[in-house]
C-alpha cells in the first residue's frame, strides 16, 4: 500500500496537468525510447552497414573475377604461349649417298713368302713331353714345328706337292739336324700332309708374314 500510494500520486499529478503538456511529455518519452533501442551511430561506414544488417544474415561474398584468366594481365598470359614448332630435319637420303649394307668388305688374303722346298720329317711318341729350345713342352698332337733360323712364333704354311696338303705349322723349337732336311714338324702336322707312313718327304714351305 505504501509503494502504490506514490504511484497513484503521480498518476494524479500527471492528469492535472493541461493537455498540451501531457503531449509534450508522451513525445518526448517516446523519442527517448527510441533513441535507447536505435542503435549507436558510428563514423564508420562499414561498421554502420554491419550494425544495420539484420541479425542471423551473412554478408555478401566479396566480389570475383569470372576465371582467373581474366584476373591475370594479357603480358602475363601472352608469356606462355605455345612456342612456334621447329622445322624437322630433311630425313630423305641422297641419291650420292653410299649403302654400306650392300658393300662387302675384302678379305684379306695371308701373304706368304716363298722359303724353297725341301725334305721334311717329322717326330713323335719318344719326344712327347720333352722341353722345346724355347722353353715350351713338346706336344705331338700340336701343329708345331723345328726350323734352324726362323724365329720363334713365325707361322710357316708346309705345302706336301705329292699330294697337295698343306698345314700352317708355329716354329717352337731348333731343327732338324739331319743332313737334307729343312723342317721337323709335329706328328699331328705329319699326319695332315700325309707323312706318316714313310716318316719324311719333299715340301714346299712358306712364311707367313
């Protein structure tokens, strides 16, 4: 009761007072309301438009290029541009070219030097194993031979006319030393000319150079 008796008071009071005042206050109750709920202004644009916007809604998205081409600057683009192709080598063969798939390269011929003829022997079994005068052993199944002055390793081609064999035989070893012979060859070399069975015979022999 005691809180409602001022109220009431003043409700009194306000009902007294002449009607263009009471217009007056409502007016200016009114403005102060509205002042209290309108939002506060600011110097920033940006800020006013982002306090003004209704609650709950996003801001437009900021605004893009169509692709990014068209953000980019026409020398930008112009800089990787296909290059121009380079002009592919003539690949057609001459008419005065040579083919060498169809040239056949020469076969060289050995070329022998004519060392004369003579009588020629041959040994075997009995010196099989034995050491040579240039340090080798004696191997009867190897095409090797003797001879007095031709050094060692030279290739001597030993020609039997009787029969026309003939047999490239290497000079390992010193010999013969029987009056009439030229040549001592292996057994194998003997058994090529045809030797074997009457242990000697003429020969024809050439160097190989």
């Amino acid at each position: 009761m005691a809180a409602a008796l001022p109220l009431a008071i003043g409700l009194a009071g306000l009902s007294a007072l002449p009607v263009q005042a009471q217009e007056n206050l409502a007016e200016d109750t009114g403005e102060t309301a509205n002042a209290a709920a309108a939002p506060a202004k600011s110097a920033n644009p940006a800020i006013r438009e982002t306090l003004a916007a209704p609650s709950g809604d996003a801001m437009p998205p900021a605004a893009t290029p169509a692709s990014a081409d068209e953000a980019r600057p026409a020398s930008f683009a112009a800089a990787f541009e296909p290059l121009a192709e380079a002009p592919r080598p003539d690949l057609a063969v001459p008419q005065s070219a040579v083919d060498l798939t169809i040239i056949e390269p020469e076969v060289e011929t050995p070329a022998f030097r004519s060392l004369g003829t003579g009588s020629a022997s041959y040994y075997g079994r009995r010196f099989h194993g034995r050491r040579t005068a240039n340090g080798e052993r004696f191997d009867m199944n190897a095409l090797t031979a003797a001879h007095r002055t031709l050094p060692f390793g030279s290739l001597v081609r030993v020609t039997n006319p009787a029969n026309g064999r003939s047999v490239t035989v290497r000079i390992n070893d010193r010999g013969p030393f029987a009056r009439g012979r030229v040549i001592d060859v292996s057994r194998a070399a003997a058994k090529e000319l045809g030797l074997i069975q009457r242990g000697h015979g003429p020969v024809e022999l050439e160097l190989l150079e």
